[in-house]
C-alpha cells in the first residue's frame, strides 16, 4: 500500500535521506504547528480543515519504519488515503514556524547509520545531540574553505568511504571507517582505518569588563582529566557550551553565559574558530570575548540541575589571567588562546566601544 508524505516529510531533503522516489499528490486540509516536525519526536504538524495541502506519495520502505518508529510517526486515513508525516487531524491554534527540512534530514541519516542493535528509545532519547551534530554538519558545509591560497580546494570524490560502523552510542557517538583519500602527489592512499568522536560545534567566551578591565571565569569539574589522573580536575575555564540544533552560534553563547554565571553580556567580539583536535574530535569552536558589567558580587555558583552542573565564577583582574597563563596555570586550551587574543587586541576592542 502506498503512503502520502506530508509536511517535511515530503521535503526533497528527506525524501533523499530516506531513499524515497514519489509522485505529487494532493489533500484536503493544511498543515498546522509543524516548527520542529522532524526534529523532536512529538512535534508533527496537524492536519487542519480548509484549503489543500500537496505531499508526495510513496511506497514504504525498510528506512522509512525505522525512522517513524523512533519519531513516533503513526499513518493516519485522511479522503480515504493513508497518509504519515502528521500528528493527526482538527483544528489547533496555529504557529508560524516553518520547519527545517535540511536539519530534518540530517537527524534522518543519522538515525539510519545507527547499528541496528541500537533500539528506537536510545535513539529517541538522542535526538537532541543528533540535533546538535546534524547543525554542525550544516555550518560546516556552508563555511568557505580555509587555508585558501596555500591549501588546494579539493572536490566532494576526494575522500573514498569504503565501510562505516558506530562501535558506540551513547550521549555522544564513536564512529570507525575505512577510507582511502587522494594524496598529495595525485595518487590514492591505501585503504585506511579511522575512528573519530562525534560530538558537535560548541561555543566559548571570555567575559571581559573594559571598564574595570577584569575578567570572569568559571571553575568546574570536569571528567577527561581526572580518567588521565590529573589531579587537579577543577579546571579553570571559559563559559562555553553546545550549539542547539535550533539556534545560533551568537544565542547559543548568551543562554549559556546565563545558565553557567547568570550574566547578561552587552557585546560579543568574534575571536576565531578552530578545531581543537582534528585527528580524532569532530568539535569545532566558535570563540568569543563578550562585554559585560563585571562588578563587585557578579560572581557565584550557577548551573543546571538537569546537566548535574556545579560550575564557580570567578572574578580577577585580566592581568592576573594572562600571568597564570604565562605560568602555566590555566590548563584549558580556549581559555588560554582567548586569554592571549584579548591582552593582544584590547587596545583596538577599547577604540571600537568608544566608537560604539
């Protein structure tokens, strides 16, 4: 029996992540509160009385039942037609948010590509990381190559995946191929092994007063260096956090300079993006140094419940920051590089707010 896709269900974008081929097909009713359909799983539209709505309708495929059990997709009859892609039908208030259909079908790919040992509530329960990897994956894609001038462009064939598997899914996932890629003299490497860390881009900031000229950093711990044996893993650090699949880079920042110091910050300067470890870590992160009222009393404890947080501000004078980072004391990697960016360009951001 075929199936009428609507919604973002009937995007290009999904229809392709799912290996799905159509013809056009049209309905009674329109679509109704559909903002996050295919990104969260409770949150397909309604199919409302009045008017016509155009889907695309299919044969079902194996690709197809997996995604709808994970998204809770049920088929529903609607003129006699089966119809999925909708979470039912009446009349709800309406909402003015569009889907997404190119982070919908990120969220697809991923949820096929997970080993089928992987049950539909785990992978349920992971929508919002695959949320947060599908936008990186995006952001990625429509940032201009680096390295221009030195680093030749080279074209989508110029990495080979012969095999890929996912030895481990949890909150974040580990990912394994083989690949063979083009080699500098215009040859093909051999066939090679390759694990690497799925976890998302993330975004960082050094709070920074000009006016009192001192800093805000924040202490926590942190599990990575206390498996490596540090014995200090109560780092200090920058306010940072994951980009949601739903917002900005610039909003993802803000959010968590409130949920980690209860801060309001005036002005974000855009310090530079980087990947951390790019041998085995897919995180790429947007620094920044942001303007804020850092007074007397702004420091405390702050964090999120829900994420077990317990996350100690700290106020010091910026001075004190850059001579703990000359002494080796600040073992955070971004906190150190937006240190240094900032004692390096604090005479051109004090001319830019004088400016305004």
């Amino acid at each position: 029996m075929t199936t009428i896709l609507l919604g973002v269900l009937a995007a290009p974008e999904m229809l392709g992540a799912l290996g799905l081929r159509g013809v056009g097909a049209t309905l009674p009713g329109h679509l109704v509160s559909q903002g996050r359909a295919g990104i969260d799983a409770d949150a397909w539209p309604v199919l409302a009385d009045g008017g016509e709505v155009q889907g695309i309708e299919v044969a079902p495929n194996a690709a197809l039942e997996r995604y709808a059990l994970v998204m809770g997709l049920q088929s529903f009859e609607v003129a006699g037609r089966r119809v999925m892609g909708i979470a039912g039908t009446g009349n709800p208030d309406p909402a003015p948010a569009q889907a997404d259909p190119a982070l919908a079908a990120q969220i697809a790919m991923q949820i096929l590509a997970a080993p089928d040992h992987v049950d539909a509530a785990t992978l349920r329960w992971r929508l919002p990381m695959m949320a947060i990897w599908g936008s990186s994956r995006l952001r990625a894609q429509a940032t201009a190559p680096t390295g221009q001038g030195v680093v030749p462009e080279r074209g989508a064939d110029a990495v080979t995946v012969i095999t890929r598997d996912q030895p481990y899914v949890g909150f974040f996932v580990g990912e394994r191929q083989q690949i063979t890629h083009r080699l500098h003299d215009g040859g093909q490497s051999g066939t090679m092994t390759r694990e690497a860390f799925l976890m998302g881009d993330a975004v960082v900031m050094l709070p920074w007063d000009p006016v009192r000229d001192r800093v805000l950093v924040i202490e926590q711990f942190r599990f990575a260096p206390a498996l490596r044996g540090d014995p200090q893993p109560w780092l200090l650090e920058p306010i940072a956090g994951r980009v949601d699949g739903d917002e900005t880079v610039e909003a993802a920042i803000l959010r968590e300079a409130q949920e980690e110091a209860a801060l309001d910050v005036h002005r974000l300067f855009p310090a530079f993006s980087y990947y951390p470890s790019p041998g085995a870590v897919c995180e790429y992160l947007y620094q920044y140094v942001g303007i804020a009222d850092l007074h007397d009393g702004v420091a405390g404890v702050h964090g999120l419940e829900t994420e077990s947080e317990d996350i100690r501000g700290h106020l010091m004078p910026r001075a004190q920051l850059s001579d703990m980072v000359d002494r080796g004391q600040i073992s955070n990697g971004p906190l150190t590089t937006l240190s240094l960016w900032l004692d390096a360009r604090v005479d051109r951001l004090r001319r830019e707010l004088a400016a305004g």
